[in-house]
C-alpha cells in the first residue's frame, strides 16, 4: 500500500513551521512535498536590518533542504490548483510547468503587498515583502546619499536626501527607524553640502504608529523616531506619486527620489481560485484549519481566515506569530487524518510584540509586560535569536561587529528597480528579463519605461479594504 501524500504549498512561516512538524510527527509513514519559490525560509521580521546594511542577506534565510529531514523540496510557483483532481500545478524557475498530486494538501502560500488605486504609486514606490526588495532598498538608499553628497544643486541634494516611507505599521515603523540610522552613519562619513541632514517622512492615514498594537508600544516608538528627527504624519498619506515626489493628502508635495510602501498586505491571489469561500480575500477554514467540504484540504498563515476561538466571529490577525503557530496545529492534524496522533482546534494567547527601533531602542511587551528603552531592545533581540529555525550564531556576530565597527555603506548593484515592481504578487522572487540583457538603472533609481519580461502572478491594484 502506497504512503500517503501531503503537498505543502509555501514556505513561509506557517508552511516550514508545519514541514519542520510534520517531518517529526509522521517520519516514514507519509511522503512530504514542500512546493516553494526559493529554497530558503526568510525570516521577515529582520528585514528591515538587511535594507539597512545591519545584518548580510543569508543570515535571515534558512536552507529548506539543509533544516528539513525527510520532506522533498519542489522548486516552483503554484499557480493552479484542482481540487477535484486533487493536483497542484506550478511553474519552476526556469519556465517549465509541473504537477503534484496529493492526498493531503496544505495551504499557505502567505502574503503579498497591498495596493491601493493611488496614481503613479505602482510605477514610483517599491515594496518590502521579500529579499530582493530589501537589497535594492540597501542600494537605493545608498546610492541616493552618495548623489546628495556630490550634487551642485541644493534643490536636487535634497530630494536625494529625503525618504518617505508609507505605513506606520510594524514593518514601515523599523524600515524608517532603521533607514534613519543608516542615512545618518553615511553622513558621519561623507557630509552632504551645506550640513543638510537626511530627511525621513513616516506617512499613515490612521491617529498612531503601530494602531494594531497597545497604545504604549505606539508611544514608544512614536516619541524614539521624533527624538531621531523623523517626521511622524498620522491621518497623512500619497494622493499621487511621480518621478518627481509625492503628493501628500493635506496638499504639500515632498521632492524626493524614494517612496517605499510598508501599508500592509493581503492575501497571496492564489487562493482566489480555489472556488471555495472567502473572507476578505483569506480562504475560510474551520477550527481545526481544514477547508469545509474538503477535509484533505488544510489552510494556514497570512492566506486563511482561522476563526479567533478567544474572540467568537472574529479570526485570527495575519500576523507571523499566528502563522508559525497555526503551522504546528496544522501539521498535528494532517498527521490525525492519516492515523498519528489526534485532531486539536487553534486556540491562541497573545505573547506579545517586539518592534525593533535600531540601536538599543526598542518596544515591547511580551507577554504583555511594557519594558523601557535598553531593556526592551534586549528582550526584543533575544526574541529574534529564540525565535529563529536558525542562523542565531551568525545573527549574533553580525550584531556584535555592529556594535564594535563602522557599518559599510556599499552598493552591490545586485538588484535592479525594474526586477522588484510593486505590484506582484511573488515579491520573493526578483523579475527575470526575457533577454539576457535588461534595462539600464536610471539614475534615481525608478523603473525603466520599456521593463523587459512579465511578471509572475502579477495583479491589478486592489482596492483598499
């Protein structure tokens, strides 16, 4: 009698939580698939540290194949799935189409950045969701600091010098914490004409940095990056970007030559087509994360709706902490429909958040506990170090010789603006040209007018929900 066979799809927190699980829990008695991207598990939250030269690239991945004993790694992008035929089709990196068959299927295949119907915001921002983009970030910034600082003219010095940033939610609160302190060792360095400081604009429509989080936390981070002279502007957001800059809602325009776009995430389209219910955009799944009407069928992360248990008919946040935990419920009860073990529903307790403000500032309550200044950025890097399926060692080090030595200020030119476009949906992956030979970067750092090549999955701006 053949084993079963469970198909993960997505790599992610929730789907290598529940790889990493399920290869215990059911050893040689099923045959795992782990369907995804990259061959790396990107651990997100220190992202903002890459974008900032703090930590090198490798040290937030984690080898899929090298961490994960008895799952067989399929490199690809689901971009179809059959439930009747109980099939998954991708596409491999290399263009070539395959499918995998399952018996048990899991789902999560995360999220993407979210859009809004904004004029010129597709065409002039970038987003932060995966490495590529946070590598050109890195590059970008630094090469922009480098123009300001060898401009003649004051007026283009300091749109060069001015970085907006869009989303005051956890990852647009560090890429500016984290920006600002990077912009601000460059110029320790090599100072800009006139002894003009780098300008960093935090941009979000709602009253508070980190609305989703305790009103402590906000405090905290809101008073750390107006001590650091960044401009914190609630209830302000882009009416319209261009070459140029941006134009705020309250009607001043800002000269600049970089807009990032932190405001927020929804789910990956992929679970669109599925056919089965949705909940703004997440697919619906019962207490146990299994898709009602296809019990071989299993969601998880950032793409399923989980009902909130402790909060009857709300769901759970799409949050990574959520994610990683409802990986490990997920991969129990995969094993409970093939005879190991027992079913369990997803009950959660909220341990808290950390959000990392550079140096040793931080906020944080775990466990609900609020810790002040050095104390809390503590807490907050032995979360990460705890936190991580590995790397710690190499973590560590990068944040020691931090400390110890000048950060380099380089760009490496590894990745262009026209291979991170906004507005796709696989931010993982970097766009892969037609021709061997792609765009020239333009000296600001936009998009080309002619960007070779489409766009995996890529989808129209959404409408804001």
């Amino acid at each position: 009698m053949s084993r079963p066979r469970i198909v993960i799809v997505g790599a992610g927190f929730a789907g290598y939580r529940t790889a990493r699980t399920l290869s215990k829990l059911v050893r040689h008695k099923a045959d795992i698939t782990l369907l995804n991207p990259t061959d790396y598990f990107l651990y997100l939250p220190l992202l903002p540290q890459v974008a900032a030269g703090l930590l090198e690239p490798r040290r937030v991945t984690v080898s899929l194949s090298g961490t994960l004993p008895r799952v067989r790694l399929v490199l690809g992008e689901a971009d179809g799935i059959d439930l009747d035929a109980r099939t998954v089709h991708y596409t491999g990196p290399e263009g070539e189409g395959g499918t995998l068959a399952y018996d048990r299927l899991v789902l999560a295949v995360g999220s993407v950045n979210k859009l809004l119907p904004i004029p010129g915001v597709a065409e002039h921002a970038h987003g932060f969701r995966g490495l590529p983009e946070a590598l050109y970030l890195r590059d970008h910034v630094t090469r922009q600091m480098e123009l300001a600082a060898g401009a003649d003219d004051p007026k283009s010095c300091a749109a060069r010098c001015t970085f907006v940033v869009v989303g005051a939610g956890y990852t647009g609160t560090e890429v500016a914490a984290q920006g600002q302190r990077y912009t601000e060792a460059q110029v320790r360095k090599r100072p800009l004409p006139n002894g003009r400081k780098p300008r960093w604009l935090l941009l979000d429509v709602a009253p508070r940095v980190l609305p989703e989080m305790d009103e402590r936390l906000s405090r905290t981070a809101d008073r750390v990056l107006r001590e650091r002279g960044v401009e914190v502007r609630m209830g302000t957001s882009v009416k319209e970007a261009t070459h140029d800059g941006v134009l705020l809602t309250d009607g001043e325009f800002v000269d600049t030559r970089t807009l990032v776009w932190c405001v927020g995430v929804r789910p990956d389209p992929l679970v669109e087509g599925v056919g089965q219910p949705m909940e703004r955009g997440r697919l619906l799944v019962d207490p146990h994360l299994q898709v009602p009407g296809h019990p071989e069928v299993f969601a998880c992360g950032d793409a399923a709706a989980v009902p909130d248990l402790n909060n009857p008919g709300g769901y759970t946040p799409m949050t990574a902490q959520h994610a990683w935990r409802h990986g490990a419920v997920v991969a129990r009860n995969v094993a409970a429909s093939i005879g190991v073990g027992e079913r369990t529903v997803y009950r959660h307790r909220d341990l808290g958040f950390v959000v990392d403000l550079g140096g040793v500032q931080a906020a944080a309550n775990p466990l609900g506990v609020h810790l002040p200044g050095p104390l809390a950025g503590a807490v907050t890097r032995g979360y990460h170090l705890a936190a991580m399926p590995g790397n710690r060692v190499r973590v560590a080090a990068d944040w020691l010789l931090d400390a110890v030595l000048p950060r380099q200020a380089v760009q490496l030119g590894l990745v262009r603006s026209w291979s991170v476009p906004l507005d796709t949906a696989s931010p993982e992956l970097p766009r892969v040209p037609d021709s061997a030979s792609g765009p020239a970067e333009t000296s600001t750092g936009g998009a080309p007018t002619e960007p070779p090549g489409p766009v995996r999955r890529t989808d129209t701006p959404a409408e804001e929900d």
